[in-house]
C-alpha cells in the first residue's frame, strides 16, 4: 500500500509461494516476500523498510503525525502482537496454550488501538498513516478467524478495517496479475492507475 501511495512506478513480479523461483532467493537468501529490487546495492526484504523507502522517496506524509508513537504500535506489532496472532490463529500447532489464551495476548493491544479510534477515523488523525497500513494486514487476519465476534466486540476497530478494506488504495494492490514466467518482465505498474 505505501508503494500504491507513492506512486511509484515498479516492475511487479507476482509469484507462487510454494513454488517460489530461484531468482527470489538470488536477491533476498531470505526468500520472503516482498522484495523490493532497487539495484543490486539496493535490495529491502523488510515490509517496513519498503514502506520507509516508499514514504521518503515520495510526497507521501504518513509520518507527518506523531511519528515517534506510530514508530512504537508498528515496533510492538512486530515484536510482540505478530508472535501471539500466529498462535492464536494456528493454535493447534502451539498446543502450551488454548487459543482463546492467545486471543486474549492480541486483544491487550486490540482494545488499545480500539480506544485510539474512538476520536478520529485513522489511529492518530483523520487521514490515513504509516501505523495505519502496518496494522492494518494483522488486525484483518485477527478478525477473520471469528469475524462475527470482531464486529461485535472492537466496533471502532471494525469500522477502521472496513474503511481501509473499501478504500481506493486497498483496492488497488488487490488487483489479480499474472503469474510471473521467470523469463521476461513482470506487470508494471503504480498500481492505482490500474483501478
């Protein structure tokens, strides 16, 4: 999305992930997606990284707002929230707890950004910002495992999700490409163009 935003036109190479091609671990041993190859001195395998690039390679001002506390939700989402989502939504393979343990662990920090919305539309302001679109993929996956109870429990949060989830911009990183044939060029695109 922060690509989207900046409007920067790249080469976008969509991929299976079970089948990831040799070229992926070429430029990233990692072999994680996303990559963003700038040039062979320029390689970021980090979604942050790439959202910073995106920010400052553009006219893009979503750390305009309370930079120092966007950077700290996005650290703890890294750090801490994305450890028990992945338990609480595969908790059969982390059998030391029941997962309504671990959906207790995430909703510490949901009820918090829950509370930070009760006053404006985005986290921080009225317009959309970096901790917005660095949450929001984690907050999603939270709610679809009992999308039911989400709507019903964390009502700002869910109307956050809907809004990103219906905005342009979401929209159009959504868009289906082609499978890259790992001979020619990938789709190139600044993605909302496409829309």
């Amino acid at each position: 999305m922060a690509i989207a935003q900046s409007k920067k036109i790249i080469e976008h190479r969509e991929i299976i992930l079970k089948d990831r091609p040799q070229t992926l671990y070429d430029i990233s041993s990692k072999g994680t997606v996303p990559v963003l190859y700038i040039d062979e001195n320029n390689i970021i395998d980090e979604s942050f990284d790439i959202m910073i690039w995106a920010i400052k390679n553009s006219n893009c001002n979503w750390l305009a707002i309370n930079k120092k506390e966007q950077l700290e939700i996005i650290n703890n989402i890294d750090e801490d929230f994305k450890f028990w989502l992945d338990r609480y939504k595969y908790f059969d393979r982390h059998p030391q707890h029941s997962q309504n343990f671990y959906k207790n662990k995430c909703i510490k920090y949901l009820e918090q950004y829950n509370i930070l919305l009760g006053d404006s539309l985005y986290l921080f302001d009225n317009s959309i910002q970096m901790v917005d679109v660095a949450l929001f993929p984690f907050v999603r996956q939270f709610a679809h495992v009992n999308l039911e109870w989400f709507e019903r429990t964390l009502n700002n949060l869910n109307l956050w999700l809907d809004r990103i989830k219906k905005s342009e911009l979401f929209l159009s990183i959504m868009l289906k490409y082609d499978i890259w044939d790992q001979k020619g060029e990938g789709t190139f695109t600044d993605y909302l163009s496409n829309r």
